[in-house]
C-alpha cells in the first residue's frame, strides 16, 4: 500500500531485543558441542491478545527446521532453548503469532468468573474445534468436540473448553498462524570442540627440547616430553615456528642486530632455501616425525599447536616464485616489517592490497590446509591484527565449514575493539590483557569487562601468565610466589589459560633491563631447561591443573562473580555453576611478600544454602575440610605457605528427617 | 571466492557501533528542525594504518549526499555531526577507509625524528603527488610538488610533505578510495516541528466551555477561551472528540449502566445519525466555526489538537455502510468492546483482522487527513496499543509523508515495552507513568530510564498531571499543595507536558471511592467550571509556563540530572545545558503537608565554575537573587509558602583583569 509496500497488514505479533545475537545476527555467538542455547527476546502484540512463539534451529545448509515453544518469562520478555549437537555452524530464528485459541480460552474464563452469559462464546469456540475437525481425521479432537458439545452445565463446558491438552492439540496439530511475524534473519552460532572452551596450554620451543646441553632438540625429544606434560595437566602444547629459518639479516643473541654465523636465528623468521611455510627445519627432523609426534601427543589427549605467523625471512622462497605478493620500494628494495621507529629486517610482510590477493589468500589458506591434513587441529594465529579482517573471516569460516573441530587463538595484543573485532569475524580464543593486569581493581574491572558483557557471547579469554614476548615487570620483582598467584589467577579466572612453560616453571625472571624481554631469550638461541630441578612448579602445576580437571566450575569462563574483602590485596571471586554444590569460592593474596588477612562472606543465600545451619567446607588446595557456621569467615594468606585457597562449599548433610523437622 | 562470495578482499577499514540507531535502523531517531545530530562510531583497520570516514547525510528522497569528516575522539571511536534544516525524514549513512597518504606522513614523520633515511619515503610522496596532477590542472598542488621536490634538506622536505594544508588537498580533490567501506544502511531520522519536543497541553471538553451554568458549550465558546490558555502559557489545546455522539446504550452520569434520556454520554461513543469521524457534534457548532476556532488559536501561538478514538459507537455509519469492518457474532450480534470482565457496550471497536482490512486502513487514514485539510496538525490517539501495529507505523509514516509537521500523541497506558513500541513505529509524543510515580525512587528511576538509555532517541514523554480517566490518590488527598508540587514536576522533568485543565486548575480531587475516576466526571455529564474563582492554579501556571518560555533548558528532555540530597522527601535535579550558564537547579518538596529542609551541593565543577570564588544565583520562583560561596548549601522548602525553588547559577561577575590576576 502506497510507499510502504505492506502485503499484510495483519501480521501483528512484535519480535525484538533478541539475545544472544551479535551484530544483528551478522556474526555467531560461540558454543561448544552440547551446550544447551538459550535465547530470549521481547515478544507482543497489540491489544488484549495473547501471544504465542517457537523458537527455530537446524544445522546450517539443512533445509527442515527444528522447533520448540517458547515460553513467557515476565514484561513481555520470551525464554526458548535449543541443544547443539554437531560441530559446526547452526542457526536460530523466532516464529511468534497472536495466539487465537489460547485468547479465546482466557476470555472464556475470564467471563465465566465474572458471571457473564458464556454460551456464545463456547459456540464459537465449537464451531473452530469443528473447522479443524473437517482438515483431518482426528478421533482424539473429535471426543474433545462431543464432550464439549454435551456438557451439561456452564461450569463443566469450561473446564473442558479451557484444557491444557486441547490447547496443545488445538497448537500443535491446527496451527492458526495465517499471519505469523518471523524475526527475519538467521542468527547463526559456531559450535565448537570442548577445547575451545576449556583448554590448558604449555608452550614450548621444539629447538630447546633436547635433554643434552648445547644439542638442538628435535620432534623425537619434544616427544619424549609429552608423557610428562600430560601428567602435569596439560593438554595443548604449542609450538613456535618449526619452518626452515631465514639466514639473511637473521637476529643475533638478545636480537642484536647482527647474527654471528652460530646464530640459530628466530623461528619467526620463516623461510630458506630449504623451503617455507610448508616445509619443517631440517634440524627439528623430518615431516614423519612431526606426524608422528602429533599422534603420540593425542593418545595423551594432548594437541600439537602449531603458531601460523604470515610472514617471510628475505630468503622465502616466495620472493622469487611469487614477487607480486609483496612491497616492493623505488629503489627496488622490498618493504621490511617495520612500525617506525621499529624495523624488523629479518622479516618480510606480505603485501596483502596486491592485484593478486585473491592467489595470496588462497595460498596462505592452504598452508593451514596443508597442516590440517598432518593431524594439527589447533593454531596460534601470530599478530592477526597485521592482515586484513576479510582475509581471516574468509579463512576461517572456509576453513571450520571442511573441518569444524579447528580451532584459532589470535594473539593479538593491540587495541580492544580490535581484538574483540577478530573474536567476532572467527577467531576461537584470544590472548587478552590479563598479563598486564596487576591490582585487585585492574583484574576485576577486566574480568568482569569480559565474563558479563555481550563479549562472552564471541570472545573467549584465554589468559597467559607470560609468553616469550612478555616477562613482566611483576615476574621479574615479585620473587618466587609471584609465580604461584598469577599461576592460580590465570587458571581460575578463565577455562582458557596457557603458560610460556619451561620459563614459567623454573620461574625464570631475569629481563633484559627496562624490558619485558627474556634475557638469553629462546626467540634467538637455544636452551637447555633443567626441568627437573628441585624449583620447578611442576607438583604445583599438576595440582592446579587437575583441581580444574575436577571441578566443572573451572571449566568455563562466564558465571565468575567478585565478592567485596575487606583487604585491598586479597581478591574474592566466585566460579558459580548452576548445580550450585559445583560453585567455588577462591581468595587469592595478591602480596608475593606478605601475609595478608580479612574478613568475607560466605553468599551462602546464592548458594542455596540455609542461612543458620553449619556446613561443610573443602579446601581444594590443601585437601582440608571444616565446619563452619554464618556468613562471615576469616581468611589469613601466607605466600610462603600457600597464597589462594579455594573452597567447595558443601550442602550441610542432613537425614530426609532433618528436612521434615525444619520444614 | 568460494561460498562467501567476497568481491573485494582489500576494503579494510571497519565501522561499528554506530549511534545513534534504533533497531539497526529499522526505525528514524527523532529530532526537530535545526538540531544538530552528532552520530559517533568505532571505526578501525588492520595494522598500523590511519583511517579516515565521513559522515553522509541527505533529505529522505534527494539523490546527492552532502558529507563531512568525522574526527577520531579516543579509543577507536569517531564522531561527526550535521544538522537538519528541514521536516521529514533525513537520513545518514558513513564511509571509512584506510588513508594512505595520511599514513604516510604520519610514518615519514616518525621516520625523521627517528633519525632514520627519508629519501625513499619522500620519492614515494613525490609519484603520489605526481600521479595525482596528471588527473587535473592544479596550480596549487603543482606548486607543493615543486616546492618538496626542490626541498634543501631533510628537515625542510618532512616540514613540507606533513603539512596539513597538503594533506587537504590530497584528502579532498584526490580521495585514494578505491575500497571504501560503507556502513551498508541508511539510518533515518524524523524531524519535526518544534512542538514534537517542546508543548504545553490544555485538555479542555469544549461541550463545557460555556460561561453560562447548564448550558452546552460551543466552538465560539472555545475561541473566547482561547487568549486567556494563550496567556496562561499553553500552546496546545486538546479536544476531546468532538463528534456526533450515539445514543445507543449511552452511559449516564458517573459512568451509570443506562444513561437517562437528558444524558449527554461518551464523546468517545462516536458516530449517530448525523454523522461519523469526519462530522461534528451539531451543539458544539458547523464546521466553520471550528476551522475559525482553529484559526484563531493559530493566531495566539495555540495548534488545538484533536482526539483520535478509531471505534464507533453502536450508532455509527459505518455499522451500515461497511459491516465487514465490525465482527459479527454467531447470534448476528455485534461484539462490543470488552476487556474482561470489563465492557464497553457503547463502543464497537473495529475488527482489524477482517479481509477489508486495506480499505478500513483507507479510511481511517482519511479521517486523519480530513481533519488535517481542515488545519489541525496535532492529534492526540486514544489507546493506540489495541490496534496492530503496522497499522500505526503505515498511517503515520505516509501522512508524515505529506505533512511532515502533524505531531501524534501516544495515548497508551500499557505495558512499558508496548508504550516504547508504539514510539518506535512513528507516535511523535507518548503518555507516560509519571501520574503514577510520586515518591523520590519512583520518580528517579523512572525519569533515568526515560533519559538517560537509548529511549531518548525515539520516545518523547509528555507527563500528564492528570486526566479526565486518572484522578490519582495522591491528588485526591495531598491537599492543595500536591497540586503545586505535580505540576511543577511534570513541567520541569520533560519539556512536553499536559494537564486535563479546568479539574487541575480548580484543583478538584473528589473521585468515586476507591476509583481514579473523577465523581460526577465531564466524560459523561457537562461542567460549568468557574474559572475565575481565587482558588484557580491561573496564577501559578501562568509563571511555571513563563519560566519554560524563558529557560531553554526546560525546553528539551534529556541532560536530566539527578543529585543527592540529605532528606527523602525532597528531589533536586539539575536540568543542565550546553551552556552551562543556562543550566537549572531544582529542588521540589513531595511532602505536600510538611516543611522539609536538607543541605545539598551545587555542582560547580559540573557548570564550569571556580570552586572557591562566590556567586550569584538566581531562584526563578520568587525571583530573589542570592549571593552564595561554596558547594554545600542549606534549603528549607514550606509546602505552603512555596514547596519548589528553581535556581540558576550564574558565573561569578568578573572584569578581565580578574581573569587575568587569577591565571
């Protein structure tokens, strides 16, 4: 009609204010397999007539949807859910319609309670049970009809008429949506493998595995320490570059400027004439022993992570096969990376605003293809936010539609709209800030930026304590329980957390001074750990690590609270978990040098808890159990002893007798 | 490529976020003519590059976009403005794309200072500038090229190649925007007159407008009325409808079952034999003397407004002309309107759902335009909710169409999601609950919401003292006083608000016990008020109505402020201002029995005045002028001497050489 080009103008039922949805549905929300969805959104009409609503799913490219009711929560506000089951993308939209037969049964009684005259009203309502009737054979309705029709008082024909049961025969097998609003886009939600969710990184330079000092390590040797890695806890070993490293302008020691000829150079440098992205440094060892360590590592549940960093040394084979996928200056001298007034000689960048970007992406998409067929399912993405955003939404959603079990940490740290940019175009985790996160208010401003906003709904935190780019000022000075706080923090405030390992366990903290550089650092030369000194945090790993295998509480980033304490260096926070008696409370001394004390509150009324009974208590730390009673406790952590504590609190144990007395 | 089919993988730049935007531009923002609209949004690319974006904006219809720059304010956040000049709908879109040449002065520049060699980077500038002035005659850039080209040292070149005045030129006459980003919609926005923000309404029943007891008032009445309203600071007068009213079940007197023959009913039951909707009630006069009345009312500033109640009564036209508009029971009765237990046995609303239901749109629109031809330009729409939706969003989007001036109120008291619905699809102004919050929380919350969250950009509250329906308990029992503290609220909180006029004025509060209705209601029986009784609120809203005319910053809605005060029966807000020594401070006592008194803050900081320098304030009330020093000041508010004070802070009378001996 005129300008508007209304085609019904009965289409009265409202859907909006969804959620979850990112960006109008232009983006998923990220699930893992088996997570039940749960979507709300305000759903009406006009006037006294109720609505009525389902909520929609299939797996994308399926062509039938599925559908559940959804139901009224309160204020207009409509509450539906779906389980996704296979990997992969799935979609959801909304179905709502003005509900006629359930209008109709309200009104009915409505009256009948008012003592109005009814009988018209069950006339009509006879006469649509009897419409319906004529579309089908249906001897259930049809008894419906007849005792409705023959009931022999007021009273009786409204008890019947309202039923739940022909209402939901009368919904279900008669639907009346003439003119049903439909929300008018697919929202679509990544469904991916549980480690997306719930993941425990170790990372470790291949180069540096070897057990005799000064011998370059090989896959053999990284081999020979999955065993380990997996009884500490962890189930994602990440590897830096394993690719032939460029000679030219190749990074001395502590990235001197010049290499000497023993330098072995940074794996990031990638590229030589042995080959490039494709292609393994000869001395790690050849591609059967990389596959094969692959398959050793996931018979202990552990994922071989490979860093995927686009980028060449100069001696790339790619200058020469393909000079038009990079920069080249008047003076016939390639564009290194640079952002003045660094330079980065040693690297080349791809120059992605080439006439021949659509061959360029094709080929950095296969290099990801190429290690997908040798067993890899997860990478570290180096500095995503130095390529285009089309180019990784274009790879990664081609690439989860052939394989959906892989998974992309994007290590980007740069600005935050960025990097919640590359969480909404696909990447699957996201390194974050938490490093640079110190004080009790610094953390949970931050946590709760990312655990209580929409961001869960597309950022998954995975929180380091260091990387080899990163030993902060706090690791350097915080002398040895440094360690064991941020250990503690990192892999209980999220279910995502890795550690740049062999540095972290022996507590390495030496800086080249005024930096967050490692001094010696593994990026330019090669190390030998002595990982079974009496200093490693290996016992201390293993305990955390499987308190967070135990507890599902730990397994998931969002449903984390902070409580007030009454001492600014000791932080409070919840895991809270629908099955409450899975909830954990933690406090963490953020003091590596003093003991520090205070008072909290047990939220023992969120936790389902009577207010006045004792209850039991385990410290998952220390493996103690007590018995405590009211709401406020007292808490004194020592570094030297133990900074955390991590409580279970349990429902108090009482005889089905109890209940009935208290009752 | 592939399944996403991506046309041009180098378009880099991002825009998100964009506000303001409402329900991803489904609907129009709402502003009025000669605002200025200031559209902010999160705009970024990949790496290091800089981003450039300008803001497009056109009339709804015009071919051309005019367009500015957006400037980056923090945070990846930019922002940008331009103002509407005419009624009807505008609409602005935004483009952003990465800046090359920008970025490479900024890199030149960081490159210099670096002591780093410039000569490539100023080669590169040069063919930049070079390729450009083979596209056109450019005296003034040829002059520039010649100038860096012949540049006599490094300094000298970087001085020249980071000019601002360069990048302009290249910025405006050469735009590299190969791949520009578009935001990929157009976001409207519905200018209106300035009434649709800032209204003064006068609900009148013109039917008691006669200055002689017992007689039926007229339009001539009306227009004698009119210099008195224009006086007294109104510029809207609402009619109730004004038509033909049935005879059919017409209610009697306090809205008794059957109405006696000397009743005069509902003129809400609309519609009788001498005519419908497009008709007048032959008592109050011909249609002359109300396009006269309408004229004249003109004259004094005043638009009268009309009620739009689209339902009949049992006597209407259309029961004849148009049955299928009506539904029609199984016993060939007609349904009336009824919300049970509740009927309305004299209305018969029209049926929504019936297969006429474009031609009933026709008509009900024409009634509109009807009247429309006939000079009203404000129409105040009874119980919109129950009718759908599109219904309202097609009738107020193709009238506003033709006459972008036509101002429609939302008469819908429902539920809050409902009311805000209602807004989005077109209603110029909304009823609201304010009759219905009178403590400090209430008050505070309610008004938060309404200006403080993306509300503002779509629903304009007009609060309502009372009406001829809602004769609230604190009105009827607040004594004389409530009646100066609830106008002084509704007149200061929103810059559109109404009284239902001669009850408020003579500060009437006898209802029907245990009812918000008023006893012996004009709804239903004709009044003979005596407005020059001393009792009459005309003094009162003469100078409420004057200090509105005078402040600006009671002349829109938002920049609320609530503030503290040490006593809960006071309120004090500010109603604050671009300039600042235009802001308000206002301070009401709810206690309409008591003296309250309390300390409060003037928030000096906030309207930019020194802290420790006296000042002169204005209270607008009694008009008494202050000299006041510090923040902490003391206020004693007698119910009955004055329940309110308005004060305006004025900046401290300085002479320059102050400034000067204080910098």
């Amino acid at each position: 009609m005129d300008s508007m080009n209304i085609k019904e103008g009965r289409q009265r039922a409202v859907i909006t204010a969804v959620k979850p949805e990112v960006e109008h549905g232009r983006f998923a929300i990220k699930r893992i397999i088996g997570d039940e969805i749960v979507v709300t959104a305000d759903i009406f009409t006009d006037g006294h007539g109720d609505v009525a609503a389902n909520l929609l799913y299939r797996k994308n490219g399926e062509k039938n949807w599925q559908s559940s009711p959804m139901q009224l929560m309160n204020n207009d506000r409509w509450i539906g859910q779906f389980s996704v089951l296979s990997l992969g993308v799935s979609v959801y939209t909304i179905h709502a319609w003005v509900d006629y037969f359930r209008t109709w049964q309200k009104n009915l009684e409505k009256k009948f309670i008012a003592g109005r005259d009814i009988l018209i009203e069950i006339e009509i309502g006879l006469k649509w049970i009897h419409d319906s009737l004529q579309k089908q054979h249906d001897e259930e309705l049809r008894e419906w009809f007849e005792t409705l029709q023959h009931a022999k008082s007021s009273n009786q024909a409204v008890t019947l008429a309202i039923d739940q049961k022909l209402y939901l025969i009368m919904r279900e097998r008669y639907p009346n949506r003439l003119w049903v609003t439909e929300l008018g886009r697919e929202l679509p939600v990544t469904v991916d493998p549980p480690k997306a969710l719930f993941s425990t990184w170790y990372e470790v330079f291949p180069r540096s595995t070897s057990l005799q000092s000064g011998k370059h390590g090989t896959f053999k040797d990284c081999e020979n320490l999955i065993p380990d890695l997996a009884q500490m806890g962890f189930d994602v070993v990440y590897f830096p570059p394993i690719h032939p490293i460029g000679l030219s302008k190749r990074r001395g020691k502590n990235n001197s400027g010049e290499g000497q000829e023993a330098d072995v150079g940074s794996p990031w440098a990638i590229g030589a004439k042995e080959g490039g992205h494709q292609s393994i440094h000869p001395q790690l060892g050849s591609m059967d022993d990389f596959v094969h360590l692959v398959e050793t590592a996931k018979k202990y549940g552990i994922d071989i992570a490979l860093d995927i960093a686009y980028q060449c040394s100069p001696d790339h084979p790619y200058l020469t096969s393909h000079p038009d996928w990079f920069r080249w200056l008047p003076d016939k001298t390639i564009q290194y990376a640079e952002n003045p007034p660094k330079k980065y000689e040693d690297i080349v960048p791809f120059y992605f605003e080439t006439d021949q970007w659509r061959e360029l992406w094709e080929e950095l998409r296969n290099i990801l293809l190429y290690w997908i067929e040798k067993g890899v399912r997860i990478f570290r993405v180096d500095n995503p936010h130095t390529k285009p955003f089309p180019f990784w939404e274009w790879t990664i959603t081609t690439i989860k539609q052939s394989y959906p079990d892989v998974i992309f940490l994007a290590e980007a740290f740069t600005r935050p709209k960025v990097m919640y940019w590359l969480a909404k175009i696909g990447f699957t985790q996201s390194y974050t800030y938490f490093t640079w996160r110190h004080t009790k208010k610094e953390l949970t401003d931050y946590l709760t930026e990312l655990t209580t906003t929409d961001i869960v709904e597309y950022f998954r935190p995975n929180l380091w304590t260091n990387t080899p780019d990163i030993l902060t000022e706090e690791l350097q000075r915080g002398g040895p329980y440094i360690f064991h706080i941020r250990l503690i923090l990192a892999a209980t405030l999220a279910s995502n957390y890795g550690v740049y390992g062999p540095a972290f366990e022996l507590m390495v903290h030496q800086a080249v001074t005024g930096t967050e550089e490692y001094m010696h650092s593994e990026k330019y030369e090669i190390h030998h750990w002595d990982r079974q000194s009496r200093e490693s945090l290996k016992n201390f790993f293993t305990q955390i690590n499987r308190i967070r295998k135990e507890n599902i509480a730990l397994q998931s980033t969002c449903h984390l609270k902070f409580y007030e304490i009454d001492n600014d260096q000791i932080i409070y926070y919840g895991k809270l978990h629908s099955d409450l008696k899975q909830s954990l409370l933690i406090l963490v001394n953020l003091d590596p040098f003093h003991s520090q004390s205070g008072n909290f509150k047990i939220p023992l009324e969120e936790l389902g808890m009577p207010l006045k009974h004792s209850y039991r208590v385990h410290e998952l730390l220390f493996d103690r159990h007590y018995t405590w009673q009211g709401e406020t406790q007292h808490v004194s952590l020592n570094p030297h002893h133990g900074p955390a504590r991590i409580f279970k609190i349990q429902q108090p144990l009482r005889r089905e007798s109890d209940f009935e007395y208290f009752m």
